[in-house]
C-alpha cells in the first residue's frame, strides 16, 4: 500500500507505529464500483447483481449515481470499472459519506444511505465503515454543508437557463419529491402540483399553497413549464403520451430513468448534470481541497481507533456499540414505521451523548481499573487467570 503526501501532517501520521498497524488491517479492505445515473432498468439489476455477489457480509452502497460494494477479500474478480484498496478504499467511503462526490456537493441523504448499508455488513466491514463515517461526520460539521436532492432542481435551471416563474410539476411524493417541492418554494415557485398515488400526508406538502393531482390525470392535467420526476427505482418509465405538455423543461432525477423517449423540449438526467461542465470554475478545486482536508482526518481516526483497540477505553466502545446495535435491531423490529436511518441517527445520538465524557475521562483512570469499569459492559466478563 502506497499513500500520497499532501502535507506534512499526513506524513508525519505515516511513519507512527499505529499507522503501520492500521495498513496491515486495511491490505484486504476493498471498494468496487459501478456508475448507474440514468441507467435503463436491466442495466441496473446487472449491476445490483453484480455488487451483492460479494456476499452477505458486503455493505452495498445504493445511490442515484452510483452502486458500490465495500467488502473484505485476497482477490475480486467482478469486473467492476471503478476499484479501490486499502486505504485508498476506505478514503473514498469517507468521501462517499461527506458527500464529496454528489452531485449537490455535501448532500446529507448520501450519509443516512452509508450508514443504513453498514448496520446489515459483516462486523468487521462496519467496523471499518465506522472510522470512515465518523471522519465524513468530522468535516460536514465543519464544513456545515446545508445541500440535499432537492438542490439539483437549481442546477437543472442554471444549466438550462430557465427561469423561476410559471408551473412546476413534481412526480413522486416519497422523500425526494418532497425535497424537490421544499426547494422549489425556497426559490420562489408559487404554482406547484404534486402528483402521486394518493394525497401526500407530508409535512411538507401545504394544501394551501400547492395543488394535488392524482396519478391517473398526469397525462389531462394543465401544461406546466417545469417537470421534475422522482419515482422510485421499481416504477415503470413515463413516455411522451403519458406526460402533460411541458413548456420550458423537464428534469429526470430517476436511476432507472423515469421519462423514456424524446420530448419536444430538454429532458435534464442525473447523468448529463454530472457530465455537464462545472456552474462555477472553483467548484471542483473546492472538493479537493475537502478531500485533501478528510484525508488528514481519516488518518487520524485511523490512529485513534487503533490505539484504542489495544485498550480499555476501546474496549468499551466496542461493548457499548454492541449493545447499541442489539437495541437498535429490537427497536427497528417494534416500530416498523421508523426508518432505518432514523433508528440508527437516535441511538447514536443517544450513546453519544452519554457516554462521550465518561469515555475521556476513561483516558486518565489506572489501566487495571479502566479494564475492570470495562467488563461492567461486557456481555461475557473477562476473569483473570487463578494463580
């Protein structure tokens, strides 16, 4: 394994001990990877099949643009076109995380899709996950990103030039729609409708200000200037005929696509929007200077995390994360209505909170009494050899 030096702080953490330590743990570490913005319906079951064939164990990793599988082997023949090892694969779900490589820059529902993947893959592949979520969680907090799905309505009109007046239609009232319809009244829409199967019941959604259209009269409803669709990856595409007049554009954030065939007007992918030159020349400089910073921060959670393996303080965490899993799982199971990420966003918060002084303090107590403090956590506790 080979790293790079951006600076002097990542090559002074190269050459401590518990970096060489911490090598050795990531030399099996693998990422392979898979683009899917856009993609047709059976290119993207190809590709899901592909990514869970690295087993059970493996955290793969769902998004509009890409699949990914994290995962733990000697060798990966899968033919993936995108792949990364050791560190270099732990960095880049770190970056996945900190959404660094989202089309929004910073998006926070790629975090809550990292995490969701992590809490079903093998111990030690959520182990690994874990240092690099928590060096993403380091760098959106001090970067305070504030960007989500919905901001890619802003980019469709940027690229395209349209403006912010007229109707816009949103197709889809599950979480994306929802994000779309909270942006597109942040920019100033006045004349919004929702279409879906049935009224939405979201907080967002304002029967005051909006207007809801059933599914079944897409197609008779009045022309709109804006069409933004954000159906699920099960839904059946959307041709021509089956679509209201649109004046000005219609944004596809489908993967697979939502709106098969041509328009008479542009139709703007998840996939032409990653491809499109960047709006403004320094934003990608700006992702690299962040990836160079959650560089330097994964490696120092890389050390921490090894040097507290070795220890009592480490032993605790990993008794306490078990017992936080175990109730997260238990509450899952009864409350059905929570999501996945809601459930893992409570439990953290809730171990963090109470355990994040007890834990420093931890640090300065006498190592025999930290051990002993440690097997009060401990599902089976450690007993000392009899003389």
């Amino acid at each position: 394994m080979k790293y790079d030096k951006p600076n002097a702080t990542v090559a002074s953490l190269q050459s401590a001990p518990e970096d060489q330590y911490c090598l050795r743990d990531l030399v099996n570490f693998k990422t392979c990877g898979w683009p899917v913005a856009s993609v047709s319906q059976a290119e993207l079951g190809s590709v899901l099949e592909a990514a869970r064939s690295h087993g059970a164990g493996a955290a793969v990793i769902e998004s509009c643009q890409r699949v990914e599988a994290f995962h733990e082997s000697q060798s990966c023949e899968c033919a993936a076109p995108m792949a990364w090892t050791g560190f270099d694969a732990l960095l880049h779900l770190a970056e996945v995380a900190a959404g660094l490589h989202s089309v929004a820059l910073g998006e926070e529902q790629i975090l809550g899709q990292v995490r969701t993947s992590l809490a079903s893959a093998a111990p030690r592949i959520a182990e690994l996950g874990g240092v690099a979520v928590a060096a993403a969680r380091t760098l959106r907090s001090e970067e305070e990103f504030n960007a989500h799905t919905g901001h890619l309505l802003d980019r469709a009109l940027n690229l395209t030039g349209v403006p912010v007046t007229g109707r816009i239609a949103v197709v889809g009232a599950g979480a994306v729609g929802g994000l779309v319809v909270r942006r597109a009244v942040e920019l100033g829409f006045t004349d919004i409708s929702v279409i879906a199967r049935r009224e939405p019941s979201n907080a967002w959604f304002d029967s005051r200000t909006m207007r809801y259209v059933a599914f079944a009269s897409l197609q008779t409803m009045e022309p709109v200037d804006v069409l933004v669709t954000c159906l699920g990856s099960a839904a059946k595409p959307l041709d021509a005929t089956q679509l209201p007049e649109i004046r000005r554009l219609a944004v596809d954030l489908g993967t697979p696509r939502n709106i098969s065939g041509s328009l008479a007007i542009p139709v703007l992918t998840i996939a032409s929007m990653l491809s499109a030159p960047a709006a403004q020349s320094h934003s990608e400089a700006r992702r690299e200077a962040l990836r160079i910073r959650l560089r330097e921060i994964l490696h120092k959670r890389l050390v921490m995390a090894s040097t507290d393996s070795r220890s009592h303080l480490g032993r605790l965490r990993l008794e306490v994360e078990r017992i936080r899993r175990d109730e997260a799982v238990r509450i899952a199971r009864l409350h059905p209505e929570l999501s996945a990420e809601a459930v893992e966003a409570i439990t953290r918060s809730l171990v963090n909170q109470i355990f994040h002084r007890p834990t420093e303090r931890l640090r300065s107590l006498d190592p025999s009494l930290g051990a002993s403090l440690v097997d009060l956590f401990a599902a089976e506790p450690v007993l000392e050899a009899s003389s």
